[in-house]
C-alpha cells in the first residue's frame, strides 16, 4: 500500500486481493477451505458495477470515494484487483500520516463457484464470478484485517455477503513538502514488495 500525502487530501495505491494465487486457510459453515480467485473475474465484476464504493472498514456511514465520480480507480491487472483512491477524510489522512492504515479488505457476493478436495484434505473453492459490492480501506480498529460473512436482504432476496481482506505487509508513505509543491520528499518510506505475487504469478504460468 502506497499513501501519497498532498495538500488536504491522500492518495492510496495498492491491491486488494491477488489472483490465482491459494489464501490462507479460511473458514465457513462447510468448515475449513482455501479459496483462490480466477483472473479474469475482478475485472467482469467492474465492468458490470454501476458504481463501487470505498468505505472504512466496511461501514456504510463511512464512505470515502467511489468508482463513479472517479475518485475511486479499480482495475484488474496481472496481479490482481488493483485500486488507487483519493481521499479527504480527516480522519482517515490523519490515520494515514501515524501509519495506523493496515491494508484493503472487498464486500463480494459469490455467483458461480467450484469446489474440490485437495491431497492434504482441505477443500478448494475456485471463484468464477462475483459481484463486487465494495472495497473498504482497513484501520487500526479491525487488526488484523477483517475476513467475515453477513447476511443481508438484496434484490428481495436473503444473500450472504462476505468479506476478504489482508494486511499490508509494507507501507509506503510520502509527503509533498510545501518548499517544493512540485516535488515528493519521502517520509517513513519502506519500499512495496511485491515480488511475492510476481513469483506465485510465475510458477502459475509454468504450471499452465
């Protein structure tokens, strides 16, 4: 997660989720699962979303950009679902500035999904289509990064919602100095690495 610090207002650039790649072990009334994402499936999402807000931590009183008024930009790439969002929430710039920002986190409603056993007995669940409902920047207040399910009433109809998020192992923080409004002096720079998922995105391509 990058957070770029401008004048009365912060820009976050980062993922929020990779595609095919396994998570970590997860759980729902079925019991124990990984899930892996398939690419392709972010980027169909958005392109049938009307528009796709950005809250914090997944409160709906707490929206703080969205895809329609261009605030908010989502994409999928060879990573994954990629979002750059400005933002000019006070609190959330101040959050920002004390590195008290811990990752994203997405609302998505499964529409098509595929399921199997694994060797070590842990089943699979392959996700083939979504609607993406939200994506939500994640504070201090739900550390570790949120992973849940509701139930809520939509299109007249009972659906579960459900929630993925991770935190951000890096963060990088840079602060437009105001001798130099042109130029960005860094500030409680750390590098973003995202070898990892270039590396999981490599092996993946061997193995096709």
């Amino acid at each position: 997660m990058k957070v770029e610090v401008r004048n009365g207002k912060i820009v976050i650039d980062g993922y929020v989720n990779a595609v095919e790649r396994t998570s970590k072990v997860l759980c729902d009334t079925r019991g124990q699962f990984v899930e892996r994402i398939r690419s392709g499936v972010f980027q169909r999402a958005l392109e049938k979303a009307e528009n796709v807000l950005v809250l914090l931590n997944h409160e709906r009183d707490r929206e703080l950009a969205d895809t329609k008024s261009g605030k908010a930009k989502l994409y999928e790439d060879n990573i994954g679902l990629r979002a750059i969002v400005e933002v000019e929430d006070p609190e959330v710039i101040q959050k920002a500035k004390d590195n008290k920002l811990r990752g994203w986190s997405f609302g998505f409603l499964c529409n098509k999904e595929d399921r199997k056993v694994n060797d070590d007995g842990i089943e699979e669940r392959i996700v083939r289509d979504l609607d993406l409902l939200e994506v939500s920047i994640i504070d201090d207040r739900k550390y570790p990064a949120y992973i849940g399910t509701s139930i809520e009433m939509r299109d007249d109809q009972v659906k579960l919602i459900e929630y993925r998020g991770e935190e951000s192992q890096t963060i990088d923080i840079r602060q437009e100095t105001k001798e130099e409004p042109e130029q960005h002096a860094d500030k409680e720079v750390v590098k973003i690495d995202y070898s990892d998922y270039e590396e999981r995105l490599r092996k993946i391509r061997e193995e096709k």
